[in-house]
C-alpha cells in the first residue's frame, strides 16, 4: 500500500476515491471506466503540479521516504553478475555499506553504495545506512582493488550520516571518513558518484569525491540534517523547513552552486512511485558519464578532480 507524505493528501484522496470506484464496479458489474479515467487524470494532473512547485523540505521528505529504491534495488535493476565483497580485512563486515563487482550496460565496475533496508528486520541489520568505521575502510578495500585493475568505481550514496556511536568513534569514525574521502580523490580510474536519497554530512562525502557527482532530482545533500541544523540555530527542530531552504541542499541548488555535475530526472512523483524508471534513468546517466572519462589517462584524472573540487566556492 502506498506511503503518501503529509503534502500529497489531495493525491491520496483521489488515489482512495478511484481504488473505491474500482471494487464498487467489480461487485455491480456496473461499468465506471469514463468516471475512473476522469480522476485518474485528475489525480495525475495534482500529482505533477505538486511535485513542479516542491520545497526544499518536501524534497528532504521525498528522499527519505520508506518505498524509495535502496542500494539492492538498484543493483537488482542495473548491475549484471553482480557479486559482492565483504569486510574490511581488520575487524568485521559493516552492513550498511555495501559493495562489490558486476557489470553496468556491458561494463565492469565496482558498485559501492549505502542500504538502508526497507522493513524493520532490514533497516536494524543494516543500521539505517549509517556507515561504521569498517565500512568505510571496507570501501577503501574495494577502491584499492578496482583502482589495481583499472576497474571504474561506481557509488550510490543514501545516508542520514555515518553511525555517530561511542563503538564507532573507538574505532576511529573520523579516521575512517577522512581516509576514504582521500581515496576517492586519489583514484587513477574514473568515479562516478551518485546522490540517490539522502547525502549527510563526510559520511556521504567519505564516497562522494568524485570525478562525477550526479544526484536525483528529489534527493538532498548537506552537511548537517535540516533537524540539526534547526536545533544550532533556533533551539527547535521544529524550523527545520526554514533550516532545508537556508542550506541549499536540493539538486537545483547544488546544480548550480557546482556541487553536483548532473540531475537525474525521477518519475513524477518521485523514485519511490516507479523503481524500475528511476533506477533506467540512472543507469543511463552513469552509462554516460563513464563513457565521457574513458579517454582520460590517469594523471588526467587526477589533475581534473583536483582542479573540481579546489574551485568549489571560489
């Protein structure tokens, strides 16, 4: 059953009143398909006109909402053969970053990415995304081995921020951060970055310093949450729709500030209404990109990358 966010209620009424016509019809045998099809219309027309004048908050509740394609369900719908690489060689396998090779359209890559989970059971094994120290030195392992092999590095950020718990920060949280974030901008092959739901803080910066940073239309990427950031300034979560629009955190505004090279368009009414579209439109997008960077050498990277991000905010 569809989740509709608080702003999508006139869409759900609609949604409820064609769903109640159908079983009606079902049961009368009486014909209501000109009636059914005028609401679907009229349900598509709310959905598109909303979704054409979001905010920046309405975005941020777009990109967290629960039936938004994870990590699996993009690799399910784009990577073929794909098999994953587990741990960091030093103390465990962190399960909310995951990675491994497969092929990507006919390409070898290694896909590195944040899950979330999608039901209870899953969200709790996979810590709600929030990387670990090994999960992150994990990323560095797989970087390492695609960088070896000249093997592109494909990553899929979807995370609230790395886990900010007492365990992690013995085993060095920062450290691990910051290591994985010289490793993607140390890469001799191409990186493409990809910002698919939430991109918080240096846990998605730890596999979002790329060659390519592309974000979907709906996702967010910051430093802090709009909640947080609420809580510094105001005292009170509650100006967190003021907080999502001071920060500038949408793909419009990273687009141009230069934060992010490319938008990913979703299917009206976000990625969580049609995975198989978004996760098409994605696919396509890297597809592109890798295609663009093949012909640079190594060194040419790296000066291009270097170049990237010394301009950001100049």
């Amino acid at each position: 059953m569809m989740v509709y966010l608080d702003f999508e209620k006139p869409v759900a009424a609609l949604e409820a009143r064609i769903l109640e016509l159908q079983d009606a019809a079902r049961e009368s045998d009486v014909d209501a398909g000109a009636e059914i099809a005028k609401l679907r219309a009229k349900a598509d027309k709310q959905l598109k006109d909303t979704y054409a004048n979001l905010t920046a908050w309405q975005k941020t509740q777009v990109a967290r909402h629960p039936e938004r394609p994870h990590f699996k369900h993009y690799i399910e719908a784009m990577v073929e053969d794909f098999m994953p690489l587990a741990g960091d060689r030093a103390f465990g396998d962190d399960q909310a970053i995951i990675g491994g090779l497969g092929r990507l359209n006919g390409r070898r890559v290694m896909v590195i990415g944040h899950e979330k989970g999608d039901d209870t059971q899953s969200r709790l094994r996979h810590n709600f995304g929030m990387g670990k120290p090994e999960g992150y030195r994990k990323a560095i392992r797989l970087m390492e081995l695609a960088d070896r092999f000249g093997i592109p590095v494909v990553s899929l950020v979807d995370t609230s921020g790395a886990f900010p718990g007492i365990q992690a920060e013995e085993r060095g949280q920062a450290e691990a951060i910051a290591r994985s974030t010289e490793k993607c901008l140390e890469l001799g092959v191409p990186m493409i970055a990809c910002i698919v739901g939430e991109g918080g803080s240096g846990g998605a910066v730890a596999l979002a310093a790329a060659d390519r940073i592309l974000m979907f239309q709906y996702a967010v990427y910051s430093v802090i949450s709009p909640e947080g950031c609420a809580s510094i300034l105001w005292r009170t979560g509650d100006k967190a729709a003021d907080a999502a629009q001071a920060m500038k955190m949408t793909a419009d505004d990273l687009k141009t500030l230069r934060i992010i090279d490319r938008i990913v368009p979703e299917p009206v009414g976000g990625a969580h209404r049609d995975h198989a579209v978004a996760a098409a439109a994605l696919a396509t997008a890297i597809d592109e990109e890798l295609d663009a960077l093949s012909g640079f050498s190594s060194k040419e990277l790296l000066q291009q990358r270097r170049a990237k991000f010394l301009s950001m905010g100049a």
